[in-house]
C-alpha cells in the first residue's frame, strides 16, 4: 500500500454539510472512482481503511454511507481547484 497515492475525496449530500477526507487506500483517481461507482450500484457503504479529515494527522478506518451522497468529487490534489478532479 505504500504506492498509493493520497486521494481528495469531497461527499456532498443530499442535505446538510459537504465533507471532504483525504485517503491512501487507492492506487489513484480512477480506481476511486470505480470503488465508489462498485459500492453506490451495490447499495453497499465504501470503506476506507487508510483515511483522515483534512485537518487530522493520523489515519484511520472509515465507513461512509452512501446512501444520500449526491455526487463525490475525486481529485489527487489536496489544494484543487473549482475545475480540477473527477466528478462521480
């Protein structure tokens, strides 16, 4: 897992706060988004294993519930633009 590369992950929900983590669990933006992709057909909560909010220094384990995402942001840049990134 050393090879993996951080990910910006932003969750915008269908209502309340948009919230945004930073991951090492993927090998980079594509296969994010086809994880992400996998677990929304699925019905299924994305788990993370190598996560943090942006303000926290250690890792942890995470379980997001996708239920009522509207859409996620995926980008390798921690500091992106309104332009940059994939949208899912």
């Amino acid at each position: 897992m050393a090879d993996n590369v951080e990910i910006l992950m932003r969750f915008h929900p269908a209502a309340g706060e948009d919230v945004s983590l930073l991951s090492r669990d993927f090998g980079g933006e594509r296969e994010a988004i086809e994880a992400i992709a996998r677990a929304v057909d699925e019905r299924r909560s994305l788990v993370l294993t190598r996560a943090r909010y942006d303000r926290e220094a250690a890792e942890s384990g995470m379980v997001i519930n996708l239920a009522n995402i509207v859409f996620v942001r995926v980008s390798t840049k921690k500091n992106d633009g309104d332009t940059a990134g994939q949208y899912l």
